[in-house]
C-alpha cells in the first residue's frame, strides 16, 4: 500500500487507460466513430427490464400497486430520463398505462 506513483501504470493513452501506442488509439477511436451506437427504443428498455424483474410486458400495464410491477415500470422510466433514448410518454403508450404510473421513485 505505500507504493508510490509507477510510471509504468500510467503509461500509454488516456492515463495508461487503454494500454497501446498512438497509432493503435487512433485506430481504436476511428473505428467507434465510425459506428454510432443507437440508442434502444422502447421495445428493448421494455423486453430487457421484463427479462430482469421476472414480469411478463402485457403484465405491465395491469391497473394497481403491485410493488414487482411498480418497480419494473420505475426501473424503465429511471432508464429512459437517465439516457434520454425515448420518451415517457412513448413508455406509457407502449405499456398502456396512464403517464403518471410510468414515474421513478429513485
């Protein structure tokens, strides 16, 4: 633990955060231009948040408080106003329930 600062550790690109020469970074970076990430639709947020909480979509839009289905609809609307890929009310629409029961309690 009383190890000072090794020059060897913080060598190479970005503070020794991606190991290789210039030359080799440059082709890293050109390559992640080239393919723009897309960001998910409201298909994927929904199916992959589905997979997680163990809830079936159609189950989403069930009227109530079901503490597993109201965290599910939370756990998608803290994604989608954290990345900002769709919309709330594309959410709502898509699990066919009212706005307001599409809110993170986060």
């Amino acid at each position: 633990m009383g190890e000072q600062h090794r020059k060897e550790f913080h060598s190479g690109n970005l503070g020794g955060q991606l190991l290789g020469g210039d030359e080799f970074a440059e082709n890293i970076f050109k390559q992640l231009e080239a393919k723009p990430i897309k960001p998910p639709t409201v298909e994927k947020i929904v199916d992959a948040v589905c997979t997680i909480c163990d809830v079936k979509e159609k189950e989403l839009s069930k009227p109530g408080r079901q503490r597993k289905l109201s965290e599910a609809r939370g756990l998608i609307a803290w994604f989608v106003v954290d990345k900002r890929s769709v919309t709330l009310t594309s959410v709502a629409k898509k699990i066919e329930r009212d706005l307001s029961a599409c809110k993170c309690r986060c």
